[in-house]
C-alpha cells in the first residue's frame, strides 16, 4: 500500500497566499448589520432609563444586545434601520418609542445617530432639559416629545435641523422664549408648542411658508399678533395674554380651526374669520371683543362658532341662519340685546343642535317657533330678561328684572 505523499512547503506557501487573496477580494458572507457605535447609542439611550419603569410588554423590555438591533426577529421594537448598500452596516434610521410610562432622561449619546429621520418619545416621563446633542441630527424630520417632562428653553441651535418638518414639545415644562430664527426651519409643516412655560412674544412666522398646524396655547406669550403663514390650516393659540386686533388673520384662507378663547384681543370679528372657504371650526371667546361682522353666505363650511364671554353688542345676528352647515353655537356672556330672531328657532327644529344665549340682555316673547321644536336641543336662555315659558326646555332658569335690560340698552346707545 503506498504511502500518502504529505504537500510540500513551496504548496503550503502557495494555498496561504490564496487563502489571504479570498479574504481581501471576496466578499464575506457574514456582516455585522448595524454599525457598531450606533449599536453603543442604543445601549446608552436604555442605561439612562430607570429599569423599574420599564414593563415587560414594552418596546423597551424587547431590545436585546445579544442579537443585532438591525436583524434580530422580535426584537428592538420602536427601531427602524436603513437598508444597507452591498458590504456596508444598517444605520438607525428612526426611534419610535411606546407610552409606557419610561422614567429617565435622554442620553447625550443620541446625537452619535446621524442618520436617524425620526426620534418619537411621546407620553413617557422623560426629564431634563433637551440634549444639545439633538439639534447636531441634520437628517431628522420629526422630533416628538411631547407629554414627558423635558425643562429648559428651546435651543437657538434648534435651527441646524433644516429637514424637520414636524417639531412637537407639547405639555412639557419647556420656558423662555420662542427663538427667532425658528422661521429658518423651511420645512415644517406642523409647529406644536402648547402646554409648556413659554413667555414673550411670538416671532414672526410668515417664512415658514409649508406650515400647516401651528400650536401655541396654554403658555404665558404676550403682545400682538405676528406675521403668520398664509399656509396655515390650524391656529391655536388659546389661554395666553395676547392682545389688539386679530385683522392679521384675515390673510390665513385655508383655515380649518382657529382657537384664540381665553385672551385679551378686542375689537371686532371680521366677516372674513367666519367666511373662510374651509373654516369649520371658530372659537373666540373669552376676550375682549366688542362687536362680531355675520354677513350673508352661501355654501359656507363653518359648523361651529364660540365666543362667549366677551362684550359683544346689538341685537343677534341674522344672518347666522344662513350658514347651512352651523351645528353649535355659544354667545353665552356677552351683552347682545333685543329680541330673538324666529328663524332661530327654526334652525334649532331643523339643523342647530345647540343655542347657548344666556346672561345677555334679550327681551321681549320667545318666539313660536321655539315652542314648537320637538328634538331634543342642548342650550339655554336664562338669566336676559325673557318672557320665556317654564315648559320650554332651554328656558329653564331665572331671568333678571325687565329694567336691567333697559338700562344696559341705553347704556350701550350713549
């Protein structure tokens, strides 16, 4: 039997030097999917999150570092990857996190992502003020954090993520003043600021020519109206100490909603905020206001209108009966006077499901038509100076005596 023949040392030289040209040039079929230091962002992101308020059906409970944050099944949800190129790792691309009540701050480390489009941490108990780290995120497109309790003001430096098109910081403890140059930020469409400590005055905005939703209610902002985007299709900007005119608006045709209640703008409601092509929805009281312009329309969208708790004056408008779409309707606290026109009570019969008139000055019979409405019908007509029948259901309540009213009439013709 011949002997095996063992390979010589020139042939051994010669398979090693084949084997090391295989490794360079040949592609291995084994990669590590996610690049490593974002990968070591993730683990700081969770480190800096109290483990008790982490609950076993969390998205949180699901990252698992022994698998790869880009691959593994079932795990690391709330994270969105990038697909990567031949020979290349994923990158994170987007943090999307669940409500579950997180308790912790927000890792410095998260401005290592710098692919990452979108960071959503919405509803958790996030503190602290926002990491600088953040605004070094060019890529991101939306930044949610709303409903945690982040402090602090909103960095000047916000104005490097010219990519952001939706930047939401909602009831949270964020103060100081809106920055100025937040109107750099071309590309958003959706500006939430509300429920926070914001104080001064609101910017000038007109250059954020993409904005759709802009809101700014229940802070501490004073002064006028600014230049606002025509672009805009909801406005609120309630419970605030803004002041003077609200002719500015006139500008802002495609609203939808508009909410200026518990503020201190007078003057008068032009025709034009009622009359707005999509405007379905208008609350302005609380206010200041002293007189409200209903012209006559046709076709016209607007389903509800508030403004109670003003001083508007003169008898009630009309021509309120000719916006066909009108549902509810609050002048509650105002000092309209007169009688109430019948084709009201004829809208209650047939279209309006609410009528709030009370604390007013309307005098005089209430009209048939109310007595004749057979719906039920939310609203009242207490407290004017009515001869309003006890069986009548929104005249339930007390009315004043007959000369407060004359009074108040003559008052308001001196």
């Amino acid at each position: 039997m011949a002997a095996k023949t063992q390979p010589s040392s020139s042939l051994l030289l010669i398979m090693s030097l084949f084997s090391l040209v295989l490794s360079t040039f040949v592609p291995s079929s084994v990669f590590s999917a996610t690049l490593r230091s974002d990968i070591q962002t993730l683990e700081s992101i969770i480190r800096s999150i109290d483990p008790s308020s982490i609950s076993p059906s969390s998205y949180l409970s699901t990252w698992d570092f022994s698998e790869d944050p880009c691959e593994g099944a079932g795990t690391f949800l709330g994270v969105m990857c990038s697909f990567p190129l031949e020979n290349t790792t994923s990158r994170v691309i987007e943090i999307d996190l669940d409500d579950d009540g997180y308790d912790g701050f927000l890792s410095d480390a998260i401005g290592n992502l710098t692919e990452l489009t979108v960071l959503s941490l919405n509803k958790n108990r996030f503190r602290g003020p926002i990491p600088e780290a953040v605004f070094q995120l060019r890529k991101l497109t939306k930044l949610s954090l709303s409903e945690n309790f982040f402090t602090g003001d909103i960095s000047p430096e916000i104005m490097r993520l010219k990519e952001l098109k939706t930047l939401d910081l909602s009831k949270n403890s964020i103060a100081g003043e809106i920055p100025p140059r937040i109107s750099a930020l071309r590309s958003l469409t959706h500006l939430i600021l509300s429920n926070n400590h914001l104080d001064g005055r609101i910017p000038a905005l007109n250059g954020l020519w993409k904005l759709q939703v802009l809101e700014l209610g229940n802070n501490h902002l004073f002064g006028t109206l600014p230049k606002l985007p025509p672009s805009l299709r909801t406005l609120s900007i309630c419970y605030n100490s803004l002041a003077g005119h609200i002719s500015p608006l006139h500008r802002l045709k495609q609203l939808v909603s508009l909410d200026l209640s518990q503020n201190r703008f007078s003057g008068t409601i032009g025709h034009e905020v009622l009359t707005f092509p999509e405007i379905s929805r208008v609350n302005v009281s609380f206010n200041q206001f002293i007189s409200i312009e209903v012209i006559q329309v046709t076709g016209s969208r607007l389903r509800m209108l508030d403004a109670e708790g003003n001083h508007l004056q003169g008898h009630l408008p009309l021509n309120l009966a000719t916006y066909e779409n009108l549902k509810d309707i609050n002048l509650r606290s105002n000092m309209f006077s007169g009688d109430i026109p019948r084709i009201y009570g004829k809208r209650l019969e047939n279209s309006w499901r609410s009528l709030y008139l009370e604390n007013n000055y309307l005098t005089g019979s209430l009209p048939l038509e109310f007595q004749k409405i057979t719906k039920q019908i939310r609203g009242s007509l207490s407290n004017n100076c009515l001869q309003c029948p006890k069986n009548v259901t929104i005249c339930q309540g007390t009315q004043k005596p007959k000369s407060q009213c004359t009074n108040a009439m003559q008052e308001g013709l001196e």
